[in-house]
C-alpha cells in the first residue's frame, strides 16, 4: 500500500470510527446491551436484598419457587440484554411478591423520555367486557371512529398484550382489579412499559360495520397526546390531585348521605378541609345524625390511601364497641445491606435507629408500635344505618385495609370495582428505593407488614362486592356515573 492509499485508509476509517461513535451516542442508555456477568450481578444482589429485606416475601411463594424464578431469569439473560429489557425479565417477579406496594422501576432516561420523545400509539381505548374500544382517536386518520374494536397493534393480538402485562405487573395477593382497570383505561400508557414503542404503530381494527381493516399511524409524544386531545375533545376533568377540590366531602339528600373520600392523606385532609379527619368526621356524622339519615354511601373511588389515622376516624362512628385495627404490625430486620445502594439516607438512619422503633419478637420479626394496634374507642354519634361503599380498581392501600374493616365489621355493601389493595395484610409504609448499580434500575422495597384484624380467607381474592359494576364507553363519554346512581336506587328502595 502506498503512502497516499495508506492515507486515504486512514481517512476513511476515521470518518467510520466517528460515524459508528456517533450512532452509539445516538442510542439512549436503556437500549444498549448490558453484559451478561454485569446483570448476573444485579440479580444477585436484588436477590439478596429481597430476602433480605422485603416482610412478608414468603408470605405467597415459597423460598424454592423464587430460587427457581431468579435461576429462570439469569438463564434469560445469559446473552446479555438492555436495561429496559432487564426490568422487564425482573417484573416477572411481581406476581411472585404478590405485593401491590413493591415494584421495579425504569432507568432515569426512560423515565424522562417517556415524557418529551417516547412515541405513543395515537389512539385512546376503553376495554368493556372483553373488547378494547377506541375511545378518542388522536391520529390524523379521521376514519377511525369511537366504538371501533381492537385486534392487534404491530401483529400483537391484544389477548397476547393482556398476558404479557398480567404476567408483569405488580398486585396485592391474587387481587387483579388494579390490573384490570389499567389495561382498560390506559393501554397506550403503560404499552411502552411492558411491550415496548415505536415511531409508528399498525393497527388491527373491526370498524362499525364489522370489517377489519388495517391502520398505520405515526406515534405521538405525551405533549403531543394532551395538547390534540384538548384540542379535538376539550379540556380534561381535572383530577383530584391537580385540583384544589376538598379532600372530604359530605352531601345530604332527603334520607341519604353521601361522604366522598378522596385520599387518606392527614396532611392533604388538613390542607385542603381546614381541618383533622378525626374533626370532619365528628362534624360530617353530627349532621348526618340531626338528619336521621338511614342510608349512607361512602365513595372510595380512586383513593389510593395515605394513613391509619384517617381510617380509625371514620370508623369510630361506625362501630359501638372499641376496636383494634391491626392485628399485627412488624419488620423481619433492623439491618439493612449495602445502605449505599439505596437512594437517600433513610437505610442508614434505620440501620442507627431501627430498634428504637422497633421490638424483637423473633429473630425475624420485629413490632413496630403504631396508631391502630391498639383499641381505639367509638366516638358519638354513632351511624347504625345501612352503609353503601363505592370502591374500583384505584382504591389502593389504607383503602383496600379500611373495605377490609368494614367488609368484617359492618353491613357494608360494595359497588362498583373491587378495590385493588388487600382487605387482610400488605407490606409498605416505609419504602426503600435499591438501585441495581449495572442497569440502573430502581427498586422500590417497602418493609414494614400490616396485617388486619379481620378474618383472613385462602386465597385473598380481596374484598368480595355485593355488586359488580364498572361504567361503559358511553357512559364514560357522556360523563354518566351508574355506580352512583345504582347506589342510589338500591338505598332508595331500603336495600
């Protein structure tokens, strides 16, 4: 080779090597290849860490059958694979936990990409029954029309997206209610998540007259989602967390009560009532009382729960006798591993000042002394009427544990979607986020189990409702509410 082809070489291969630099910059961190000895180590560690760490983790599937799971994942990713690709292979052991509270998360990068550049399917579906319905059609193809059913996206049957999500997401026992509404509320959302995204999708849609017909559809940002949708459907309702609404409210008429119960939060409770729980509620039962009122629904719908505090002060004007709320309440350690791999400082100052909260019960148990442990006394005045409660597939945590109370304790009858947290024990409270040093991702670990003082039934399927109902696409579109007005004409005929 002479001077000047050895030179041309050298040019070309350094452009090349530029090129090839270039490209790898241009993939996000969450899609490069992670080596296999580097996720071997990962594992390892959340292998330990849950153990370790995570109450209750026995509580549903054995020792051996997570061994088996963890041998299952190591095998799966022998050739190396993504961080996202990691967390999905990882979420396979959520139904394992069988704990709504615990969950894996996303590399940070996903996370803020999801946000501004992941490109979402532009069209929005309501599950009713056992089809998926286009709800808003966000696409420039106007011919796709709400009502519109389902079948595919990019060759995926939408059964085989269903099973694939089940078998991934996180949940309180055997209870499948939060699952369900998800996938039939926010398929496009979670998508990425559990399947995966793309510059453009093709769906499978059986339009109105039954024919199926083939779309292809460039993906839109989440910007891009709200700003079209606002533009073609108007401003959305504003849900309770963006809005300044009163986290309890009381609403009288003729012989029937109605208290809305947002959250269980004491602070939002305080901030946005003016008052305590324990202080509405004492006011909101007075009136109720001076009513004579017989019949009372409490709405739960969408309440994702917050404290005990709030529970035992709506139930003390429930119950004629003083009550104990927790049948137990522990950790299974006061040591946590390698505190440097968890986000903050708080499995430091645990690992300090653990057993200061905490007394030994066993080697692997640990009471934690706590409001709801302990009798808590009836306050006056007592309701002794009949109780309708309105729960769905987001009344989550302190929620699922107060339907729990009341499901045992009193007439209650329950409308609408099962709540999706456990009536009879749970792991959370205090959360530790575990970072997995090689793929970045997070895993959010609570520790501390609650268990209910209520009967416990084998399987917990959870709360059992005395009527199941869940709104339509068209009642969803005309802004209908059936469950309430079921509650309604069930309590005004005396049921």
């Amino acid at each position: 080779m002479n001077t000047k082809s050895l030179f041309i070489y050298l040019v070309a291969s350094c452009f090349l090597y530029l090129e090839m630099a270039a490209q790898a910059e241009d993939v996000p961190p969450y899609e490069k290849n992670i080596a296999s000895e580097l996720l071997q180590k990962d594992l390892a560690i959340l292998q330990k860490h849950l153990y370790a760490v995570h109450t209750g983790l026995f509580e549903y599937t054995t020792r051996d059958d997570f061994d088996k799971a963890f041998g299952q994942i190591a095998e799966n990713c022998s050739d190396g694979m993504s961080s996202i690709e990691f967390t999905r292979e990882l979420r396979t052991l959520l139904p394992l936990i069988s704990n709504g509270h615990t969950n894996i998360g996303f590399h940070q990068q996903f996370r803020n990409d999801f946000s501004v550049k992941i490109r979402l399917v532009p069209v929005l579906f309501y599950k009713e029954g056992e089809r998926h319905l286009v709800a808003r059609n966000l696409s420039e193809d106007e011919t796709i029309l709400p009502g519109m059913v389902l079948q595919s996206i990019n060759g995926m049957a939408i059964n085989d997206i269903e099973d694939i999500i089940r078998e991934r997401m996180t949940r309180d026992a055997q209870i499948t209610s939060g699952i369900d509404r998800s996938i039939a509320r926010s398929l496009v959302g979670i998508l990425p998540d559990y399947i995966g995204y793309s510059d453009s999708y093709t769906l499978e849609l059986i339009d109105l007259q039954g024919n199926e017909t083939s779309y292809v559809l460039n993906g839109i940002t989440v910007p891009e989602l709200v700003e079209i949708r606002k533009e073609r459907y108007g401003p959305s309702d504003p849900n309770f967390w963006s809005s300044e609404e009163e986290a309890l409210q009381l609403s009288i008429e003729n012989d029937l009560a109605t208290i809305s119960m947002k959250t269980y939060e004491e602070k939002t409770i305080k901030k946005r009532n003016g008052m305590s729980s324990k202080k509405w509620f004492d006011q909101a039962f007075q009136k109720i009382s001076d009513a004579d009122i017989q019949h009372l629904i409490i709405d739960m719908r969408g309440n994702g729960g917050g404290e005990p505090k709030v529970s035992l002060a709506l139930l003390s004007h429930l119950m004629t006798e003083p009550f104990v709320f927790y049948q137990d309440v522990y950790v299974q350690t006061r040591k946590i591993p390698d505190p440097e791999l968890y986000e903050g400082s708080e499995a430091r100052w645990l690992n300090r000042l653990g057993w200061l909260r905490t007394k030994k019960e066993s080697d692997n148990k640990y009471t934690v002394g706590i409001l709801g442990t302990k009798a808590a006394k009836p306050r006056g005045p007592h309701y002794a009427g009949q109780i309708y409660v309105l729960t769905d597939g987001d009344s989550f945590s302190q929620t699922g544990e107060t339907c729990g109370f009341l499901e045992a304790y009193t007439n209650a009858k329950f409308i609408g979607e099962a709540p999706s947290g456990s009536g009879q024990k749970d792991v959370s409270g205090i959360t530790l986020t575990l970072t997995l040093p090689h793929s970045q991702i997070p895993v959010y670990l609570p520790i501390v189990m609650w268990e209910m003082n209520v009967p416990h039934r084998t399987p917990d399927m959870g709360v059992l409702m005395d009527h199941e109902l869940s709104p339509t696409l068209n009642d969803v579109l005309a802004k209908r509410d059936p469950v309430m007005d079921f509650a309604k004409k069930l309590a005004s005929k005396g049921h």
